[in-house]
C-alpha cells in the first residue's frame, strides 16, 4: 500500500490527497554471500511533480536503513533513479540479524516546492524545503535472518574440510584429525554439500546423525591416549562443558555423547553458520 | 601484567533460569543479595553454564582487577565520573586494551558489532566476572536492567551496567581525532545527560552524533546546554534532544554533513532559549 507524506510533516496521507498516485516499492534482492548481505529495490513513482523533481536532481529515492538499536544509514539511488542497491558486511550489524528497511524521498538541495495536486487551499501554498527534508514515505520493509553469521568466529570444536573433487576420504565416509586445536573432519565434496543443506533445514538432526560417529572416534581415541590430548583446546572445550576427563570406558563413553547430544545448546559445526537464539519474551 | 582474560557467552538458558529466580525470589531484596549468592552458586562451575567454543573476546585482565577492587572514591551526585572513567578503562584504544579480540596481523583491537551486540556476553560480565564492581555501582538498586540484557534495544543499553560503559566510548570513538574519545568526557557531562541522548533513536547515527557531541562541547554551547534551565525547569539540554529527534523525523539527519547538522542545532538552540 502507498503512504505519501507529501512534504512532511505539512501534508501526509490523512488529508487524502494523493490518493490517485502511487509510490510504491518492490524488495527485488535480498541474499547474504560470503559474509555481505546484499539488498536491492526499486521504487515506482506516478505523481508528475515529484517525478520531475527526481529527474532533475532536486529528489531523490533512498532507503533509509535501522538495524536497530545502533545504525541508520541511508543507501541513494545512484545510476538508476528507481534503483537502490547496497551491500552490508556482516561484521557491521548487530546480532540480531534484523533490518528494517523505510522507503524515502528526500530533497537534494533546497528548493521551493508547490503541489498544485494537492486540494485546496494546500495547492497554492509553496513551501520551502531544506536538503535532506523528507517528501515521501513509505510504511517500512522489516527483515530478520534466521540464519546468519555466529557471534563466535571461534574455534568450533569441530571443523569440517570440504575435499576437492574427485578428492575423498581415506577412512571411510570422514577423515578425522585430533592432533590441532580443533576437531578437524574432512568430507568428500558431495557429503559436505549434503551436510550444509541438512543443517539449513535441521541443525539438531545432523548434530544427531552426524556428531555422534566423529565423537565416539574422538573420546574412544581420548581415553586411549589421553596425555597426547589433554592440552588441545577442543579436549579442554569439551571437558569444561561435559566433564570428558572423567571418562575411562566405552559406557561412559555413550553416557557422554547422549548427554552431548541432548544439550540444547550444543552447536559444534563452523561450516554452517547459524544464529544464536534470542530472548523477545518481555 | 597485562594479562588476558578470556570473556564467554552464558547459555541463554542460564540467563532466564537466573532471570526467573530474580523476579521470583529478590522481591525488595537488592541487586547486591542476588549476584553474591549466584557467585556463591555457579561461581566455581560457571564454565558450565557457558556455551561451548571460545568467544574470542578478551578482557585485559588488569582492568577487571581494577574494576572489581577499586573501592569508589565518589560522593552520590558524582558518580557520573566513576562510569566515564571505567567507560575509558572498558574500551580498547592504542593505549588502553579494555575488551578486545585480535585481527588478522595479531593487533588487539576493539570488538565489532555483532560481539558488541551479544547480550550473552554482557551478561556474563555484569553478573560474574565484573560482578564485584557492579556490586559497588549498583549493588542497593533493585532494577534488573543493571545486571540483565534479553533484548537488543538503546533503553538497555544505556543502562545495563557494564554495557552502558562500553556503548558511551563506542559512540563517542572518532576513529578521525588523535583523541579518539574526546567526546566521551561530554556524553558523561552528567548522568542525565547521557541517558537523554543514547536513549533515543538518534544515537543510531554515529556519525552526526559525533557533530552532536562536538557541537555540545563548544564551550559557549555547554553553557547554555547544561547550565541553563528550560521553562519547565530542566537543563536546556532536554529540550535540545527533543529537537533534534523531532528533526531527525522529517529529514534524514542521517544524510546530513557536519556543517548541515551544526546548522540544524544552532537553530534548535536558539529555538530553546
């Protein structure tokens, strides 16, 4: 639905009388790669006057952008006047992975501006607008990532290792590394694949299926030599969490993987990133 | 010494469950009696309250040593300069380590924003590893929103313990001056002060905010700004920032150069007087 407050704060959509022209928007992109959040949209104007300001300069279409509580940011159209489009590096926002996207139409310079659209007696009023002063507006785009970029750029316990093609895998369906600071698990490309559509759609069911062969390798190797690992951050990691120092046999082996896995909390992978639960309850 | 200490994010869990008992049990109870029995409590284990990983943020382990055992040397009206001062210590500059993580070329640097923006982390720092110092500092409040974060939003950032010391050198940070935090000293003008301008929508733009508090700063403004009453008998300054988020609702401030914000807050001033 078209909102037009035109010029703001002096006219606004109340007094209706814009209601034959349309300023509306369309979210054309929307995409996070590589760490850059990407967005795009395009704007479609009908009303005369302000399209004639826009193609002299005096206008201009933006989107005004809130991650809120700590940016607002105004992204212009540029090369096409209908067009705006801008990239957001991950690291910039807050955690929360919340946009909230309000369409404008702001002044470029300062400029007299009469609207003989407007109804009586507004139509013979001309005022007097500042740069920057808002003419439009449309209602607000909100946008919230489910997924995103983890807080922690952290050590993971595990790491997964994508194989080159044809590369695979010399034990098996996984290779596993105990011997750095991390769990290190090398896949063949089409299970790493695999795995990260899996996990897009359901983490806890891949932790289930594919955490608990890596951690019964890794604790049955642990408690067979235990002096190599106990210095190794994903060996400490684990112990501050669950307590595997404790563990001498195959039973207490299973006992702890159940009690890993039922954790609600425990998300070991890096190669899919998601984001952390947040409170919204009060 | 120059130690670091490693900073963890509590389970989310963990936070409501310690929520909960507080609203459950601390009724006319102070924030004081609540964070030394959870110390007492989980204390010893917190690693297991923890989510697993390493969070990759620091705190220089001699700043928490003065944070929590320095006693406080300011009268009650004062303690605006306590919080400036310890905003100072918190935040990692070329001199001053503060909370930090490592780049790339191995340098301490200060935090990005989405590590910024993790409650999870703060509430670990206001509730057990900084939680002597907050005992000091807010140890007779009652408010919850001194020692817990559930939401993303400047109301709880302006007034969580810990990040409201962090957050007020963030935004005053002018990556452009040699020092960096001059504006930090005006922001903690007054406690009030502070409050009324990281409160509102407008402390979203840091940029302009910057022009604001470099605007308040001039010596003939601060006069006018701080030592002058209102009709209504509160500092001008009130009045100001009322104006400039009213301002910030029919332009986009946002957009605006030094030279256009100072123009719109000469106006304003005079507007107040």
């Amino acid at each position: 639905m078209a909102i037009f407050n035109n010029p703001f704060p002096v006219l606004d959509n109340s007094f209706g009388n814009f209601s034959n022209y349309q300023f509306s928007v369309e979210c054309i992109s929307s995409k996070v790669e590589n760490g850059i959040y990407s967005f795009g949209f395009k704007s479609a104007i009908n009303e005369p006057i302000i399209l004639d300001l826009i193609e002299n300069k005096k206008v201009c279409f933006c989107i005004q952008l809130d991650c809120k509580p700590f940016i607002r940011k105004i992204y212009k159209a540029e090369d096409l006047y209908d067009e705006v489009t801008f990239e957001i590096n991950y690291e910039d926002i807050p955690s929360n992975f919340y946009f909230e996207f309000t369409p404008l139409l702001i002044t470029e310079t300062a400029l007299d501006y009469k609207n003989e659209n407007a109804d009586t007696p507004i139509c013979n009023y001309t005022f007097k607008l500042q740069r920057n002063q808002i003419i439009g507006s449309h209602s607000s785009l909100k946008i919230s990532f489910e997924t995103g970029y983890e807080t922690f750029e952290s050590s993971p316990i595990i790491k997964f290792v994508r194989l080159n093609p044809p590369e695979k895998p010399k034990n098996g369906s996984m290779d596993i590394r105990l011997d750095l600071p991390y769990i290190k698990v090398s896949v063949s490309s089409e299970d790493f694949d695999l795995f990260t559509k899996v996990n897009s759609l359901e983490s806890k069911l891949l932790d289930t299926v594919v955490t608990f062969p890596i951690l019964q390798y890794t604790l049955h190797e642990f408690i067979n030599d235990k002096d190599s690992y106990l210095e190794k951050e994903w060996a400490q990691n684990l112990n501050n969490q669950f307590n595997i120092f404790d563990i001498n046999d195959s039973d207490e082996i299973l006992n702890a993987i159940h009690y890993i896995l039922k954790s609600p909390h425990s998300s070991f992978f890096d190669f899919y990133i998601k984001k952390y639960e947040t409170n919204t309850n009060d | 010494m120059n130690n670091k200490e490693n900073i963890y994010a509590l389970k989310p869990d963990f936070i409501n469950l310690l929520y909960n008992d507080y609203l459950e049990n601390y009724q006319n109870k102070k924030i004081k009696d609540f964070l030394i029995d959870i110390n007492e409590k989980y204390g010893n284990d917190i690693l297991s309250y923890c989510v697993p990983g390493d969070t990759k943020i620091f705190l220089d382990d001699e700043i928490r040593y003065v944070m929590n055992t320095t006693p406080n040397k300011y009268s009650k009206k004062q303690l605006y300069l306590w919080d400036y001062e310890y905003s100072k210590l918190i935040y990692t500059t070329n001199t001053n380590p503060g909370i930090y993580r490592f780049n790339t070329q191995n340098e301490k640097v200060p935090i990005n924003t989405i590590q910024a923006t993790d409650w999870r982390i703060w509430n670990y720092l206001s509730l057990f590893k900084l939680h002597k110092y907050v005992i000091k500092r807010w140890g007779e409040s009652e408010d919850p929103v001194r020692i817990f974060i559930r939401k993303l939003g400047n109301g709880n950032f302006s007034r969580h313990s810990i990040l409201r010391l962090y957050w007020t050198a963030e935004i005053s940070n002018d990556i452009n001056r040699e020092k960096k935090l001059e504006f930090l000293e005006t922001l903690w003008r007054d406690e009030d002060f502070m409050t009324q301008v990281t409160e509102r929508s407008t402390a979203n733009m840091k940029e302009q905010i910057l022009y604001f508090l470099e605007f308040c700063s001039n010596p003939d403004n601060e006069i006018i700004l701080f030592k002058t009453k209102s009709r209504k008998g509160y500092p001008i300054y009130r009045e100001f920032i009322k104006l400039f988020l009213a301002d910030s609702n029919i332009s986009t401030i946002s957009n605006c150069n030094k030279d256009e914000v100072f123009e719109i807050l000469t106006e304003n001033l005079n507007a107040c007087l």
